[in-house]
C-alpha cells in the first residue's frame, strides 16, 4: 500500500507509452504512406489490421486472471516492445502493418492488466479516482506523446519514434519486476471474487473466465452499454473533418484547432472523473455523463454555425462522452471479480467492434447531412442509457 503513488506512475506511464503508439499513427499517416510508396487507401488497409485485432485482447486476458497481473504485463510490454522494433527495423509495408497489430494486441494485454490489478487492491469506493488517473494517458498521449514523435520524426526520421517506444517498452518491462511483486493480483482477485475464485482454484482459466463473461447478465449489459456508446461516438468521430470543411471551407487550420480541443476536451472528461466519480458515486456518474452526451450529440447541428461554435461543441461532445467511458471502468472492474481481467478485455473488445460498425455506417449518414449523424449518435446514446438502467437494476448491491 505505501507503493501505491509509485506503483499509479508506473502504470499511468506504461499506457502513456502504448496510447502514443496507437494515436501517433492517425496524424502520421501521410508520412508512413509516403516510406512505403503506398496510397493511404491502402494504409487504411493497414489501420483496420489493427482496429480488428482489439478483439484479440479477450483470447489472452484469461492469462492474467489465471496466472496473476506481473505476467500480464510482461505478455503485454512485451508484445508492444516486439511490435515496435518491428516497426522501426522491419523491410516493407506488410512488416509495418504486423507491426501495428504486435503493438496494439500488447496494448489490449496491458490495459486490463493494469486495470484489474488496481481494482484488486483499490477499494471500491476510492477506485474510480485511481482508474481514472490511470486513463489520463489516454490524453496525455495526445498532449505530449504525439508531439514528441512528431519532434522525433522531423529530425531522425519516421522510424525513429519506434525505436524510442520499443526501447522504453523494454524498460518497462524490466520495470514490471520491481513495481510488481510475484505473481501480483492472483490473490488479490481470489479474495475479491469470494465463491466464484474458489470455485476455479487459483484463478479462472480460459473457459471458465469466458463462462462467468457469457453467464453474467450484468456483464452482457455492460458490455452492450460500451458497444452502443462507442459506436455514437465514431459517428461523429468519423465525419466531424469533413462536416467542418464542408461547413466552413477551412481545412488544416479548422482540424488543427479541433485536434487542440479534442485533446483538452478528453483531458478535462477524464479530470472530472477523477474529481468526482467516488463522491457521486459510479452508477450516478455515469448515468450524468451519457445523459450529458445525448444532449451534446443533439446540439452539435446547431452549434455548427460558426467554427468557434462548432469546436465548443464538438469539445462537449467529447467531454460527456470520455467522461462516461471513464466512469464506466470502475463499474465494470467490479461485476466479476474473479474473472476480471477477462471481462476488461471483453469491455475494450467490445469497443473496437463499436468503433468498427460505426465508422462502416457513419459514411452513408452523413450522405444523408450531419443531423442525421448527430441524430443517430443519440439515438445509440439513448439505447446504452436503457442497457445502463438494466445493469443498474443488476448490480444494485455493489453501488
């Protein structure tokens, strides 16, 4: 417990350095296209490798429940620090492409690692405050990680920055040995998961993990709540570039200033939970931030008139909505104690398959004009609000 301060940089770092990897690709993009000699329709090719292996996280999370959250980490860092050397010394785009896949997989290994081992020694009513510092790696890659690699870029070259990550992937790898003792998080799941961990011994392996996921009625609705609510937000996400170009002609500086406001928007959303997700309580917080985002969903249309207005609103938009994802993992962290790991990853599986179908539909709405977007966005806000009364119902005792 002293170690706790300590033990919270370590992870908050850890997920600085995989969100970096994740989110430096996006502004990038031309110059990795342009190294390979490929248009960026193919790049995508490359980006929807990487989105689709998100569901890979719940095929080896049932490793960290089974043999403790040290070994998760491990399997995880060293995944993303194999996938970033890959990047940086592989020939060809099909290497970069395995690459994105090696590290985004890493990714999904770390987080519900990191995760589940907090909300195995966090208590409940303090956890939301102690997940949610760890999601403000989330921003802050985008604050500080993508700039630096762009910094990198400009002077070493493109492949420079996956040097950099790999290296410091390494070393957090070597880390997880002095931040994290034994085999971490094994007992602490078990006592946590009283009955459920004693049934499957010294932690639930595979089938059992994926049985009390696909059996828990609050799990499912859980993970129904995080699909709809993603899905809405890549609606938006998708066509906000095209909408603000559309609306105002402006194209580098109106997506710059909107990066800038996405960025603070998700810092502020994750500060706020920070502030207040334990004294409101999680259910309570949670039901205020999706609210919240309907209501910024519908007024994006309308705040759409003036590009200062447009940013204002689409910041709103993002606030409620990282606001809600945040106030949503503590919920989450405690349905199924002893298989925790797993539904975490279930939770972040069922979030890129959110982003998956909504950035497939999002194209074919805005056909239609952004208040159909804005619209349908919601319209999804408001199915997930419903799928949240359910798992409100369903966990009325642990709130």
């Amino acid at each position: 417990m002293k170690r706790r301060p300590s033990n919270l940089a370590f992870f908050v770092g850890a997920r600085s350095i995989s969100n970096t990897a994740y989110r430096m690709v996006y502004p990038f993009l031309p110059v990795f296209a342009r190294a390979f000699g490929v248009d960026l329709a193919t790049m995508s090719l490359a980006l929807s490798a990487r989105s689709a292996s998100g569901a890979l996280g719940p095929l080896l999370a049932p490793l960290t429940d089974r043999r403790g959250r040290r070994f998760g980490l491990t399997l995880g860092l060293g995944l993303f620090a194999v996938g970033a050397f890959l990047a940086y010394a592989g020939p060809g785009f099909t290497g970069f492409a395995a690459a994105l896949v090696l590290m985004t997989v890493g990714k999904y290994v770390i987080d519900p690692a990191v995760l589940a081992h907090l909300s195995d020694i966090v208590p409940y009513e303090r956890r939301g405050r102690a997940l949610a510092l760890t999601e403000l790696s989330w921003s802050l890659a985008f604050i500080m990680g993508v700039p630096a690699a762009g910094f990198v870029i400009a002077r070493f070259g493109w492949r420079s920055p996956f040097l950099a990550l790999a290296c410091l992937g390494l070393a957090g790898l070597v880390s997880v040995r002095a931040v994290m003792a034994g085999r971490s998080g094994v007992g602490a799941a078990q006592a946590a998961g009283a009955a459920g961990a004693s049934a499957t011994g010294e932690g639930a392996g595979h089938r059992e993990s994926y049985k009390a996921v696909l059996r828990s009625p609050a799990a499912l609705a859980g993970i129904a709540v995080i699909l709809a609510v993603s899905m809405s937000n890549e609606l938006v996400n998708l066509v906000f570039g095209v909408w603000l170009e559309d609306s105002f002609g402006l194209k580098l500086a109106a997506l710059g200033a909107t990066a800038a406001a996405i960025g603070i928007a998700e810092f502020g959303g994750e500060g706020l939970v920070v502030a207040t997700v334990d004294r409101l309580g999680k259910m309570k917080a949670l039901m205020i931030g999706l609210a919240g985002n309907v209501v910024a969903a519908l007024l994006l249309p309308l705040a759409g008139r003036t590009t200062a207005t447009a940013l204002i609103g689409l910041a709103l938009f993002y606030l409620t909505f990282e606001y809600t994802v945040v106030s949503m993992l503590p919920v989450m962290s405690e349905i199924l104690p002893q298989a925790r790991a797993t539904l975490l990853a279930f939770y972040a599986a069922s979030f890129s398959i959110g982003r998956a179908i909504g950035s497939l539909l999002s194209p074919h709405l805005y056909g239609l004009g952004f208040p159909a977007v804005a619209l349908a966005a919601a319209g999804l806000d408001a199915v997930a609000f419903l799928l949240l009364l359910r798992l409100r119902r369903l966990t009325v005792s642990r709130q």
